[in-house]
C-alpha cells in the first residue's frame, strides 16, 4: 500500500511537471521574448530552491549558522510553521483550518498529500503558482510576438519571475507567491470585466469572457480574505473607484449603474464569507453603533494607529522604530510617520541609514537582500512609469482598468508606508503594492484586432457602450 502511495504521487507530480512544460510552451507560441524570461524565472527558482534544500537538509556546513538541518532557512522563519499546518490540516486541508493564512495551508496540505510530504514540495508549489502567474499575465494580453511592443507585458513579466523576494521566498513553503497569485489573478479579471463590459454588444462569446473576468476577481476577494483579510477591504474599495470610472466613460450609465452596484455587492458578500471573523472583527471596529462618515474615518485610522503600534513593539534589529540608546523611563520606540514609512519601501537601508532616514541595529544578514529587493522595485516603477508617459493613449482606452491596478498599487503602498516598521515584513507586505502596479503595465498593451482571450470575438473596448 505504501508503494502503492508512492507511485502514484510520482505521477501526480510527474504529470504537473508536464503540464508545466505545456504552458510554457504555449507561452512561447504567443511570444518567444515571454518564453524566455519565463523560463529564465523557472530555472533560476528551481536551481535555487533545490541548492538551499540540500544543503539545508543535508546540514552541510555551507551557511551552518543560517539554516536548521531540515530543509529550512531561519531567514524563512514562518516556513516550518506553514510545513506543520499543512501536515496536521484534517481531511487532505478540507477540514477546519485556524489562521489568517488558512487558503494557503489547504492549498498545501492538499499538495502534499498528492506529491508528497516535504518541505522541498512546497518549492514545486511555488514553481507551479509563478507558472500561472505568467500564464495569467499573457493570457490577457494582447501578444503581437514583437518585443517592442509587446515590451509593457515583458516588464511585467519580468517583474514576477525575478524579484527577489518572490524568487527567494519562493524556495521555501511561504505564502508569497501565493498572495501574488491571487492579487494577479484579481487585475487579470478586473482586466476581461471592465474591457468586456465597454465592448458594443455584449454578444454570447463576450459575456462568458465577461463572466469568466468577474469570476477572476471574486475568487481573487475570496483568496485575499483567506491569506491578508484587511487587503480585501482594499481590493474592493479601489474596484468600487474603478467601477465609478467605467459609469463616466459609459453611454449607457443606467445599465451600468445596474451591472456595477450588484458586481460590487456579490465582492463584498463574498468577502464578508472568506473572511469571516476577521471580516467581522474588522467592521466592529471600524463601524460604530452610530455609523458615520466621520466616526468611520476616526476607528479605521485608530485601528491603523493600533497596528502601527504593534509593529513599533516588535522586537529585533530590523525594526526602523526602535530606539537602542533608549534613556531609562523614556519611550523605547521612535515616532513612525508616512514620511519614513516612504523612506523604508523606497530607499536602500546602506543609503537612508548613513543620512539618519532610519535607524537600524542589526539585521546584517537581511540588509543585503534587503537593498537588493528595493532597488529591484524602484526600477520597475521606474520603468511602469516611463511606459505611462510614452503609452498614455492607451491607457486612456482602458481606463477603468488602469485605475483599479493604479489605486490599488497606491492604497497599498500608503497603509504599508503607514503602518509597517519592520523590514522582514516589509519585504513580504511590498508586493501588495508591488504586483498591481506591474500589472497595471497591461493596460499599456495596444488593443489587436482579435481578442487574446476569445480569439474569434472581435475587440471592440475603444468604443464605450
């Protein structure tokens, strides 16, 4: 029976890895450029991942002080908590599962149970999600096999396959590439909905690819809710912003109205039942018995404020708001602002710690990546940036779209800049910002005369209903 077992989770994994190459392959039909930053981006993970497993499990003495003996890293430090949470989830991650990351740990404790128990599975996990992830990105793109101007998709990819937080925390069981794959699938559906919405005549083809683009954002809510519960709250807000742009550029605003108010209320029903105690802490605190737009305003910056606090008293040396010379009886935590949350997402700590930005009193291992990771981000702003300014007509054609990623690319910044002291978790909480704002680069893709998705459904998004 035990062979038996064995056997066939080498085929389950056996017949992943051949669904791995057939994606990739089909992403090399629509655009070899794609092809090869996307395989780049495979390789580099796997070579990665299983270099630091086998060292880590066979406690070779390359890094001794850095891993534990078993296949993790102390740098990865929620990984063994994740590998047990999967290992004790009842009914194959069926069953009640605790924790904010519970989407995560069903997903797999369901993995390994078909591949087999691991910690290196949750590397092959990963190397599954980026695949999709890819495969998202060019699915909804308009391809036309041409680097140039296919060059806003091939930044975008190129985001995900090598940012160094998502590659390395991609070697190990972590939620990251997890949470990247469900806000990108949230923006590809965002994507379908709102260029579907404003095509002619929603014919029969065009409303499954109109439903198909809704149900991507509904399950994206539902995965937040499961992962980061507070982001849903963002998703939805800057999808309501979106659906206000898409009402002003539409003909038929009624209709819309309409379509938009009950869209917007399955969101939130959705995410009030993925979310659920966490949803409903939430809303107790932030709406008072005597709701009202100024109280609301009040609670929700008090529970900001209390999860500021709660980052200040982390411990450690990378948290930006500790004070070592802190005087006996005095504060031992230093005023957090906007302003140096800004510093902390944006500028290398070798660059803000000698200006006195941030104060920092150890972390040595993490401040090379670290820097590393920032530097990474802040050229693909800069390069999302410079294809704004050049593609701005474009944009402009899908405009409802290009506000949800954009506004949510910011919202998420703001509350981390806000909120978020220490850098472990800064590192991981940036790519809430991070992903939408790459995938904002599709709404820069030059529509083609046949739709990416439907292919015999002509794209007609440039003309309003």
């Amino acid at each position: 029976m035990i062979v038996l077992a064995a056997g066939l989770r080498v085929v389950v994994a056996a017949l992943v890895g051949a669904a791995i190459f057939a994606v990739l392959r089909w992403i090399g039909h629509r655009s070899r450029a794609a092809y090869a930053i996307v395989v780049a981006g495979v390789l580099l993970r796997a070579a990665a991942g299983l270099m630091l497993f086998w060292i880590s499990y066979a406690n070779l003495a390359v890094g001794k002080s850095l891993h534990t003996g078993d296949g993790f890293w102390i740098l990865a430090s929620d990984a063994p908590a994740y590998f047990q949470a999967a290992i004790n989830a009842p009914e194959w991650g069926f069953g009640h599962v605790n924790g904010t990351a519970a989407a995560y740990v069903r997903v797999f404790a369901l993995w390994m149970h078909l591949v087999g128990t691991s910690p290196a599975a949750g590397l092959y996990l990963n190397l599954l999600m980026s695949v999709a992830t890819a495969a998202l990105v060019v699915a909804i793109a308009p391809v036309r096999n041409n680097w140039r101007e296919d060059m806003p998709m091939l930044v975008c990819l190129a985001a995900f396959s090598f940012n160094p937080t998502l590659v390395g925390h991609g070697t190990q069981p972590l939620k990251d590439t997890f949470m990247a794959l469900a806000v990108t699938l949230g923006c590809a559906g965002a994507y379908v909905w709102f260029k579907r919405l404003h095509s002619i005549s929603v014919l029969a083809a065009q409303s499954t690819t109109l439903w198909v683009g809704l149900g991507g954002v509904l399950a994206s809510v539902y995965l937040v809710t499961r992962i980061r519960p507070y982001f849903a709250f963002v998703e939805w807000g800057c999808f309501a912003l979106a659906s206000l742009a898409s009402l002003m550029v539409a003909r038929q605003r009624l209709r819309f109205f309409s379509v938009h108010a009950v869209t917007l209320a399955a969101l939130w029903g959705v995410m009030a039942y993925g979310g659920g105690p966490y949803y409903k802490e939430i809303m107790q605190r932030t709406l008072s018995a005597t709701a009202n737009p100024a109280a609301l305003f009040s609670n929700s910056a008090s529970l900001l404020r209390e999860s500021q606090a709660g980052f200040a008293r982390t411990a450690g040396g990378t948290n930006a708001a500790a004070l070592d010379d802190a005087i006996p009886g005095g504060p031992r935590f230093a005023e957090w602002s906007l302003g140096k949350g800004i510093v902390l997402m944006f500028v290398p700590i070798a660059v803000a710690r000698p200006l006195n930005w941030l104060r920092f009193s150890g972390g040595r291992g993490l401040l090379a990546f670290a820097d590393a990771d920032t530097l990474f981000v802040d050229l693909t702003v800069l390069m999302v940036l410079m294809l704004m300014v050049r593609r701005r007509s474009t944009a402009q054609r899908h405009l409802p779209y290009a506000v949800f990623a954009i506004l949510l690319a910011l919202a998420s910044a703001g509350l981390i800049a806000f909120v978020v002291t220490n850098l472990g978790a800064l590192l991981r909480l940036r790519l809430l910002f991070a992903v939408p704002l790459w995938m904002s680069a599709v709404a820069l893709m030059q529509p083609l005369a046949v739709d990416p998705v439907f292919r015999d459904v002509p794209s007609r998004h440039s003309q309003a209903v």
